[in-house]
C-alpha cells in the first residue's frame, strides 16, 4: 500500500509543478525562455512582491472585482493533499513541523524559480497560503488518524534488527 501512496505523492507532485510553473502552453514558455536576459530577469524582481499579506489583502478588499476566492482558495487547496500524502510516506513519524519544513523548502523553491524564469510571479503570500494548506492537510491527515483506527495501517513496522539497532545507537 505504501508504494502507490508513494506513486500517488508523486504524480500530485508532478501535477503541482505543471499547474504552478508549467502552466501556459509549451510555445508561450518557450517564447518566455527566449527573453531570458538580465534585464528581464531582473524585471521580475520588481513586479515580485515580497510584503507578507499585500495580496491577500488586496484580494479581501476587492473579492467583489477580483477573481479572489479562487485565487486565496487555490493556494490553500492545491498544498492540502501535500500535508496529509507526505506523513503517509515516511518511514519515521511526521510531526507538523516537518511537514512545515518540506512545504516552505518546496514553495520558496517554486516561488524564486518563478522570480527569475519570468513563468509566473514571486509574491511571499503564495508561500504563507501555501504553508497554510500543506498544514490544514496535516491536521486533516491527525484526525483521520484518530477517527478512524486502520488508517494509517499500511505504515511500516520496525523491524527488531531496526529496534535493536536504534537502541545501540543510544546507548552509544
């Protein structure tokens, strides 16, 4: 079972990268990639923005005008599956802050490639929407736990050579 949750981790990780940076057709990224200059690079740094709550604020204020629930709604949502498949595929027990960890490693990586590929926009509220759905996955992932006993049954057990040999390790 750990394996096509690992497959289906995976797929959702591809599907990500393609709606978030590959996301105009191929001939309109390849007609971005030959505008790559410094000057256009640089372009991107101050279309980027790097004021925490500036979107989502801007987004509150003109929900009426702006397509803003979709926009707040669909960074939160497409980073949900990440918080409750990738406990789901590690060895050793997830904590929220490793979920936090990988998503903000993951996000920032999208965010600065999109900064400097010119194939989207830097803007720090992605990350903070980001982060905050991969840990409402999270917490959605615990309850499941909780509510319903086998659900997390597919994760592998500690071997006793595992056991013996982490107990080694603490001992020395």
């Amino acid at each position: 079972m750990r394996k096509w949750i690992k497959f289906f981790f995976a797929v959702y990780i591809l599907i990500v990268i393609k709606v978030i940076i590959f996301k105009y057709p191929y001939e309109q990224l390849h007609a971005i990639a030959q505008t790559w200059r410094r000057d256009v690079i640089l372009e991107g740094l101050g279309t980027a923005n790097f004021i925490p709550f500036k979107t989502i604020k801007m987004y509150i204020k003109y929900a009426d005008q702006l397509n803003s629930f979709e926009n707040l709604a669909g960074n939160i949502l497409v980073f949900v599956p990440f918080g409750i498949l990738f406990p789901m595929i590690r060895v050793k027990k997830t904590r929220m802050i490793d979920v936090f960890a990988n998503i903000l490693v993951m996000v920032i990586g999208i965010e600065v490639f999109q900064l400097f590929s010119a194939f989207g926009a830097f803007d720090v509220d992605d990350i903070i929407l980001n982060c905050f759905g991969a840990v409402m996955g999270y917490l959605i992932y615990r309850k499941c736990r909780q509510i319903f006993p086998g659900f997390d049954q597919f994760e592998k057990k500690e071997t006793m050579e595992e056991k013996e040999y982490g107990a080694y390790l603490e001992k020395n």
